[in-house]
C-alpha cells in the first residue's frame, strides 16, 4: 500500500518502526522537491499577504527589479529543509493514526479525516519556528533573521510565537487536505486504472491538486491571521487580529493573495502525491527485498544449526 493510496488495505508485513520511516522518507523527498519548485509563488503570496498589495505582477516585478531572481527564492533554505522533515512527520503520523483507526468501524471518510487532524497536531509544534522564521525572511527583503537572532530577541517563545493560529489551520485544514484527496480519488477510480499508468499518473495530479487547493481555501484567512501575528509585533491573539485584518477591507483582505497560492498550490501538490506515491512504492520493494533477505539468512542459519546438531548427534552415537 502507498502512502498516497488512501484505500484501507492490508498493510506490508515489515516492522512498524519501518514503516514510519518509510512514509517519512517519501513524504521527505516529494516535500522537498515541491516546495523548491513552488517556492517563487509563495514569496509573491506572502508579500501580498504582509504589504496588502494589490498586483501579483507587481510584486513579482518590485522583486524581480530590487532583488533580482534570488529574492524569489528569500528564506528558501527554512522551510525547503525545515518543511521536508515537517511534511514527513505529517505524511507518516497521518499513516500511522490511519492504522490504528482500521480496528474500529468508523465512516472510511471520518478515519481520514481524524488522521489528517492528528497528523496536524503532532506536526504543528515543528512547522510554528520553521515558519516564523519564513515570514520574517520573505516580510524583509533586505533583513537577515537567524533562529538565534530570534532566540536572543524573544527567547524560545519567539520561536513559537503564532503557534495558536498554526494549529487552527493545520488540524482542520490536513483533515480536508487528506480526506479530500481519497474522495476525489475513489470518485475517479484511480484505484481501477493500475494498467493505465498515464492516466493514473494525470488522476493522480487531479486529486493531488485539488486537495491541496481546498487546503487553502479553508485554512487561508487563519493563515493570514497567523502570517500577520509572526510578522508583526503589534499582533499577537486570533481574534483580535482576524477582527483588525476584516475592518481593512473585509473578506477580501483575509484572502489577499489566494491567487498565487492556488497557482502553486495545485502543480506543487500534484507533484508531491505522484513523488509520493513513486518513492513509497520504491520503498515498499526494497524493504520486502530486504526482509525476505533477512528471513532467508535466519532460515539457512536455522538450517546450518540442525546439520551440526545432527552431525554432533551421530558423531556422539558412533
């Protein structure tokens, strides 16, 4: 079973240690190589977000103009090493709830939704420092903030400033990513089509980009919420904060900057499940390999040793 293929099945008979590891490892690789390549439009999506800018084509262009193409890529190195490990945890602490919910009879659609809400608890106490110090690279074209500068301004709390609004948009908000994504899945029959890889791989894409869109749509006026308590000093409660970004320009303004973050939130997850689900199934081969490897060395070894009891047995009796 992949880490993608959100069908309830019997899993591989492999440690469950190896098992974390492996939806880890997945999760790990495909993060990775999606947010580098979506990262540009992020940086566009969050100075929108900060600045209240109106233009998505002006802020690319202001950057472009003052920071030259590696301003697009401003605080690349946190998240793209911080949120790989993140999704990880993610990935494989939404696998692992998902295992322990097949026991029980529960709606299908209910285990994956309880399973992204876990996954969002545990992973938000990681995701909070990672993404303060995302914020402040990309709010500040021209700043350079280290987590030890942070350490030394705010102590550990300044590191997990905005940890409030960050499980307010994880927990709701990867129970829809991971639930929507096996709906859209079984709506489309991509299980059915494993003969058809082009149009499993394109259905795969679908589903993968559509869930990561209803992502945002539901988490984004928390997000901007969050964004603004990371960002500025002044704020620092959800309500208050939501209240102040409504009476700006009302629903508008908590959605400023949806447009670049659908943009690179479709083709970022669609690249994420098809990486995913290609590692995972790479993965479940070479730890079968290698199991069956281990049992066939403790079967020869187990072999070996009643020849030589045997051996020791007949040399006794003559």
């Amino acid at each position: 079973m992949s880490t993608g293929d959100y069908t309830i099945q019997p899993m591989h008979k492999y440690h469950g240690v190896q098992k974390f590891l492996k939806d880890f490892v997945a999760a790990f690789v495909s993060t990775g190589t999606a947010i580098f390549m979506g990262y540009p439009l992020d940086t566009i999506r969050v100075r929108m977000q900060l600045y209240n800018s109106q233009s998505a084509f002006r802020v690319f262009s202001e950057i472009l103009t003052k920071e030259g193409i590696t301003g697009m890529y401003k605080g690349a190195v946190s998240p793209v090493l911080g949120r790989a490990p993140t999704s990880g945890i993610v990935w494989a602490s939404n696998a692992f709830c998902r295992r322990k919910l097949e026991p029980f009879e529960i709606n299908l659609e209910a285990k994956f939704v309880l399973s992204g809400m876990f996954a969002g608890v545990v992973s938000s106490p990681i995701s909070c420092p990672i993404e303060h110090l995302k914020i402040k690279k990309q709010g500040y074209p021209d700043g350079k903030i280290s987590y030890l500068k942070l350490i030394k301004q705010e102590k550990i709390r300044g590191l997990y400033k905005g940890m409030a609004p960050v499980l307010a948009r994880n927990v709701p908000g990867f129970g829809v990513f991971f639930s929507s994504y096996h709906i859209i899945k079984k709506r489309l029959h991509i299980n059915d089509l494993s003969e058809n890889l082009v149009k499993k791989t394109l259905y795969t894409c679908l589903a993968g980009g559509m869930s990561g869109q209803l992502f945002w749509l539901v988490s984004y006026p928390i997000d901007m919420v969050k964004n603004t308590i990371q960002y500025n000093p002044k704020h620092t409660k959800i309500v208050p904060t939501f209240l102040c970004l409504y009476r700006e320009n009302g629903i508008k303004r908590l959605y400023k900057g949806i447009g670049p973050c659908l943009l690179m939130t479709f083709p970022v997850s669609a690249m994420m499940f098809v990486l995913n689900e290609a590692v995972t199934k790479f993965l479940d081969h070479k730890i079968v390999q290698m199991n069956a490897a281990q049992i066939c060395k403790e079967g020869n070894s187990n072999k070996d040793k009643k020849e030589s009891t045997l051996i020791r047995i007949f040399t006794y009796a003559t």
